[in-house]
C-alpha cells in the first residue's frame, strides 16, 4: 500500500513538473538539436539552456502555480495523510512543530555542545557577569523552552530523543561544576502550569499569554533578593479575554486549513502604567513608567521576549528592549540600568557560541 501511494505520488508531482512542457514553452528539439559540427561543450551548453529557459518559463508563464503548489501540499495532506511539511510538523490533534533551524535538535539531542564551546559560552558570560557587577548591575540569564520540550506528548510518534543530554542540561551541568553564572531554566515551572491551563499555542512556536505570565513572575522572583521592589502581580490581578490569534506555523500549512486558534489572553484588573515608543531601530522598543523610585532594566531578547514585554515593562521606570543576541556594552553604559535580562530561547542556545548582531 506504501509502495502504491508513493508511485501515485511521483506520477503526480511529474505531471506537475512537466505542465509547462505542454503549453507554450519553445519545442525541446530547439535546444537539443545540432549537426555533426557542434562540439561537445556546445551540447552542453544547448542543456544548461533548456534548464535556464524551463526554470525560468516555470516562475513567469505558469499563471496557475501558486493553485498548483496548494493541491499539490492538499494532496499530500489530505489524501496520503503526511504530516511532514517545510518548516513545520504537524503532531497529535493537530499540534504543530516548528522544524526549521534545527529546532528539534536539541529534543531529539542530536547535536550537543562540545567541551570547548561549553569553555566558550561559560567564560563569555561569566566575564560579562563580572563586569556588569563591578558596575552594579544585576545580570540574569534566561532560557525559554521550546514547545516540545513543554508538550513533547503531542509530537509525532517517530520523533523521539536520540542522544542522552541536550544542550541546555549540558550548560546547567558545567555552569554548577565550574562556577558560571546561574542559569534560569523556565521548564519545570511551565510543565507544572501547563496542569492549569495551556501554556503554549497550538499554531504557533511561542508561549501564550499565561505561559508568559508564568515567565514573567519566575523572572521577577529571582531578581527580588537584589532587587525587592520587583514583586509581580498575582494571577488574580488580571482577567481572561477571549481572543483569536493566527499562530506563525499555519504559514507553513497548505492554504485551505484553518489557521486560527481560540486562546485565552491575560488583561491586567488596572490599567497599564507604561508607555510604548519606539526606538532607534526596529530591533528596539523603549518602555517607561513615571515612578522615579523603580530600576532600569536593558533586557537582550528573541521572539520569546515579545510575550514578556506587557508584564515586565509595568516593573522598570525604563526598559530598553533589544530584539539581538550579543551583548551591546555601550548601550549598557549609556543605558546605566539596575538589571541586565539576557533571554535566549532553547532552540537558539548555539548562538551563545556565536553570537550574531
């Protein structure tokens, strides 16, 4: 049966491949026809042509491609049942998985660090560490999980860890034996939420509005010791709206599937106290709260840290948010802030070994 649903499936997709051959498209015979007289490179040349001329026939005449390409993801979804698609997965009842930039690796345990990049990332940080503190300034290091770390039970079957640790346990693991700076790892804690209420979206690679709530408090509670006027607020300061959002995954999904998914969203009881504006750079936002008695925070993100800005800017008279992985020391000293969050989501834990503007 597998065997015939794949033969199916070629002819399928090399009938889709050669409908530009039976339309307009300039007779084979124009490019591969010569005389004794040609020359071998000549043929070869009269080839990468036709490719050239095929590819490029392909993208400007085929007018019904982009229907084409959805029947084509239809077809596969719908009648073979794959649930393998660019960039995304689709697991048990209808969770979806990001599959780009190796985001399984570090489920699946496939690529772990080596001693010497585990040596890297421990002195880079822990040199930034000591210099943040000779200037005053609490320094925080955040991981968020990924999904499947949070929600590993409604991953495909065939998708099971490979290798014996991941790279985040490798850092708590050589961070406590050689004295880096503490790590907070988010896992526990949003596996016991998740008893609650849904922690993560279905559609979509990031943490909802009560997962990131639940970042949020854990963030302010280990900051509270050096900083006590950091107290978050109790879940029961705010109230749940209804609302739909359309989870960045569906992009990857044949046109046709619904996209959007109900989800709860958190609304605090009072009113915000922070005003938004932008910053210099679209990879900045500036946040500021007139209350001259709480700290400043210049707080280094990913995608992860969108989620955290509506709780976390309530708590600064000033944040200034920078959607990058390296860490700006200018910025910092022009900055002068109290605290230094620096959040890394797990899928992007290599680029603590390579950092990148």
């Amino acid at each position: 049966m597998v065997k015939a649903r794949s033969f199916v499936f070629v002819i399928l997709f090399l009938l889709f491949l050669g409908f530009p051959l039976a339309t307009r498209m300039p007779p084979l015979r124009d490019f591969f026809y010569h005389d004794q007289s040609n020359s071998t490179r000549q043929a070869i040349d009269r080839v990468l042509e036709f490719t050239s001329t095929y590819e490029n026939y392909f993208n400007e005449h085929f007018l019904l491609r982009p229907m084409m390409i959805s029947l084509f993801y239809q077809l596969r979804l719908q009648v073979f049942h794959e649930t393998v698609f660019p960039n995304v997965v689709i697991g048990k009842e209808g969770w979806l998985y990001y599959t780009g930039e190796g985001n399984l690796d570090e489920y699946q345990r496939t690529q772990p660090f080596t001693i010497n990049q585990l040596e890297d990332i421990r002195h880079r940080l822990f040199m930034a560490k000591n210099r943040l503190e000779k200037d005053e300034i609490v320094f925080l290091l955040v991981v968020a999980p990924n999904k499947e770390s949070i929600y590993p039970e409604f991953l495909p079957q065939g998708i099971q860890p490979i290798g014996s640790v991941g790279k985040l346990d490798q850092l708590l693991q050589d961070f406590d034996q050689h004295g880096g700076p503490s790590i907070l790892d988010l896992r526990s804690i949003l596996q016991e939420g998740k008893i609650q209420s849904l922690v993560y979206f279905h559609t979509d690679t990031h943490w909802n509005s009560y997962g990131a709530y639940l970042a949020y408090r854990e963030i302010l509670l280990n900051l509270e010791s050096l900083l006590p006027e950091l107290i978050p607020l109790p879940l029961d300061e705010f109230h749940e709206e209804q609302a739909k959002i359309t989870g960045d995954l569906t992009q990857y999904l044949p046109t046709g599937i619904p996209s959007q998914e109900e989800t709860l969203d958190l609304i605090p009881n009072q009113p915000r106290r922070a005003s938004t504006m932008p910053g210099a750079d679209e990879r900045t936002l500036i946040t500021e709260v007139s209350d001259p008695t709480l700290p400043k925070a210049v707080i280094f993100h990913d995608s992860f840290g969108n989620g955290l800005v509506p709780y976390l800017s309530e708590h600064f008279r000033r944040v200034n948010y920078q959607r990058r992985f390296d860490l700006d020391f200018e910025l910092i000293e022009q900055e002068k802030p109290d605290v230094v969050i620096y959040e890394v989501a797990e899928r992007y834990l290599r680029m603590l070994v390579e950092p990148s503007p």
